[in-house]
C-alpha cells in the first residue's frame, strides 16, 4: 500500500512539473514570419531589420545524429525503482524526441546491479523501465510507442564489485528505434 502511495505522489509530482515552463526559457519576439523562396523564412524584425531561419529536416535519417548526442541513461539507487528528481529533464527530453518522431518506437530496458538473485533483479529491472514509462506517458509519450523490458543483471554497463560499478548497473537506458 506504501509504495502505491509513492507511485502516485511521484505521478502527481511529475505532473505538476511537466506543465510549468519557465518564461524565461521562451524567447518572445514581436515580429511576422514570412516565406522566402525555398530555403527558409524571413522573420521582419522591429525596425526593419530582417534575419533568415532555415528549414529543419526532421526526417529519420537527418535526425538520427541528434537524437543520438542527448543522454538517454537514467540512474537508480539501490533496491528502488523511483526516478530521481535530477533525471526529470533527461526524462522530459526524451519524451520531447519521442512525441516529435510518432513512428517510432522507445525501447526501454531495465537493468539491475548484481546484488540480489535473478529473478529478483529481473522483477526490479522490469519495475525501473515501467517507472521511466510511466514518466514518459505523464508527460503525453504514447503506450504504444513504449515497450518496457527488464535484463537485470544479464547485461552490465561496468564489470566490478565496487559501489561505482554497482551505481553504473542500475538504470534505464531509452532506446529509440
């Protein structure tokens, strides 16, 4: 009963933060936007002045490389499946790819450190991936561009039995395909 309390204080946390957006981070510009030939958009600037936007290829191939840079690994602490507070904005950029490329597909695998047995490891890595999905649909990623799989501890980052290798197993890496 405890941990659905949590799960649904940490919903409703998420939700509260996925809906404010800083004015700060919107630029604001009072201008008009208007067609020029077939490279890109003037935007008439206050005054006279104009600047030219280009024209973004979001198509599969031309996204690839950026879609590629942003991390998309997010980190657990031992024996739990909660997202931590610090991995909000991975987790909000990701769903920003997702929800802007809709053919495709994120892949979500859950590992686990070595600790515990295999069946357990298997159940908490499961636990971990359907908390980032449940991040991610919050924030409008639809379940069907989602899939949640757990490895456990089949597949570590970093082999070793220190805490630093240990911390390095326990994740979620979101996979887009």
């Amino acid at each position: 009963m405890s941990k659905f309390l949590l799960v649904c204080c940490f919903a409703v946390f998420l939700a509260g933060c996925g809906t404010s957006v800083p004015l700060s981070d919107v630029p604001v510009i009072d201008g008009v936007v208007k067609p020029v030939g077939s490279g890109g958009s003037e935007l008439a600037q206050p005054g006279g002045a104009t600047t030219s936007v280009a024209q973004v290829d979001v198509s599969k191939n031309g996204n690839q490389a950026s879609t590629t840079a942003v991390p998309n690994i997010v980190y657990f602490d031992f024996d739990s499946y909660v997202v931590k507070p610090e991995f909000q904005s991975l987790v909000t950029t990701q769903a920003r790819i997702i929800k802007s490329l809709p053919a495709r597909k994120a892949m979500l695998e859950g590992h686990a450190d070595e600790r515990g047995g295999r069946e357990y490891n298997l159940a908490l890595g499961q636990k971990r991936a359907e908390a980032v999905a449940g991040a991610l649909s919050i924030l409008g990623v639809s379940q069907s561009q989602m899939e949640a799989v757990s490895f456990g501890e089949e597949k570590p980052a970093v082999l070793g039995t220190d805490e630093d290798a240990y911390a390095k197993n326990r994740r979620v890496e979101i996979r887009t395909q």
